[in-house]
C-alpha cells in the first residue's frame, strides 16, 4: 500500500496548517535573577493552589510565582 505524502502549504479539511510559533530553547531560559524568601500565607491560599496544581500536573510554588510575577509585571511602572 502506498502512503500518500501531505503538502504542507493545503488545508486539512476545515484545519489549516500553521507555521511553528514557538521560541527556540535559548530563549526559554529565565534572564532575571531569582531570590529566595519566606512568606506566611492562609492554609486556605495555599491549599487552593495545591488543589489546582495537582490538577494541572504542576508545583503549586511555580504557580504561585507566576501569579507574583504578572501581578507585579502589570502594576509596575519601571518596565521590565
């Protein structure tokens, strides 16, 4: 049986092949310094975001750094 080869420049049916957007791997790696703290938090907080990151297969900390991180990336005013 012979397999048939797929031009990438035609649609799929009703899906359209896209060109990859994502960033090579040199530009994944973090640029910014990292500090360690301590921080108290409500067991609640930090229940919520272990509950969530169980479910998204993640560590609740990153989740709540990343929260941190676009908090104060859109209120700052020194531009990042």
């Amino acid at each position: 049986m012979k397999e048939k080869m797929m031009d990438s420049s035609k649609p799929i049916g009703k899906m359209t092949r896209i060109n990859d957007f994502l960033p090579p791997p040199e530009e994944l790696i973090m640029s910014e310094e990292t500090v360690k703290i301590t921080i108290f938090l409500k067991k609640s907080s930090v229940d919520f975001f272990k509950h969530k990151a169980q479910e998204c297969h993640t560590k609740y900390q990153r989740m709540i750094r990343e929260l941190i991180d676009r908090y104060a990336s859109q209120y700052s005013s020194v531009k990042q």
